[in-house]
C-alpha cells in the first residue's frame, strides 16, 4: 500500500519475476535495449513512510525498459 498526505491509500498489485524473463522476451523478438532502470522513490517519500522508503531504496519496484527495433 502506498500513502500519501494528500491521497487515500491506494492497494497496487504487485508481480516479481527474475530478470531475464522480462529481458530476454525483448532481446529473443530482435530488439536491443538502450536503457535500463530501476526508478528510485523521490527523498519527499521518505517523510511520508520511511519504512516502504528504505525498502524500495534497496530493492527497487519497477523496471523502466528502452528498447528500439
């Protein structure tokens, strides 16, 4: 759950899969990848909840793929 001063909470499905299956799809139907990155929270998130903060500071939740054909 992710909060914020402003905003009800709001419940986010979740999904972990190991690396190469998000990548080697891209890669196996002849793309290159070009970027890769793993957004961080922005340091405001940490006043808001320091816990879920430090977590995704350490094990990032989402994965932002640049891929051209």
């Amino acid at each position: 759950m992710y909060l914020a001063k402003h905003l009800d909470p709001v419940e986010k499905q979740r999904y972990r899969r190991p690396l190469q299956n998000c990548i080697n799809p891209i890669l196996q139907n002849g793309f290159s990848i070009h970027t890769l990155l793993e957004p961080k929270p922005v340091k405001a998130f940490k006043d808001l909840d320091e816990k879920h903060y430090k977590e995704l500071c350490e094990f990032p939740a989402f994965l932002c793929v640049k891929a051209k054909k």
